[in-house]
C-alpha cells in the first residue's frame, strides 16, 4: 500500500527487474580464479602422476556465480 502511494507520487521511479549480466570487473575476477584453479589443478596432476584413480571430486553445490532470482528494484523511468 505504502509502495503504491509512493510510486503514485513519483511518476519518475518505476519498480525494474535486474538483468542477470555480468560486470567486467565480475568476469576478470572470474577469469582470474579460472586460471588459479587450474594452475592448481595441473600440480595436483603432476603429484598424482596423472592417475584419475587418485583423484577426488568436489562437489559445490550452493556455489554460484551469478543469481538466478531475479530482484526487483526501484529505479528512474527513462
């Protein structure tokens, strides 16, 4: 009810949903933890010998990389 009235009086301000884009900044932070991963994973290999049989999944569940709820916000008409 509030949001109604306020919307109401600032026809400027309009409630948006996010786009799920990522930043730049967002993608050379991923890139970089890409390359970090698999420089690790090439000296576990190298340790391991490269025997698959020694080698361990991960699973990460509940790690994300980019939401998939869309929030809503308030933002300026344009």
């Amino acid at each position: 009810m509030w949001l109604k009235n306020f919307l109401r009086r600032h026809q400027e301000i309009s409630v948006t949903t996010l786009e799920c884009l990522l930043s730049q900044e967002r993608e050379v932070s991923l890139l970089n933890q890409y390359i970090s991963f698999f420089l690790i994973y090439e000296a576990a290999m190298y340790t391991i010998q490269h025997n698959p049989a020694r080698l361990y999944n991960c699973d990460e569940t509940g790690i994300t990389t980019v939401q998939h709820k869309h929030m809503k916000i308030l933002g300026l008409k344009r």
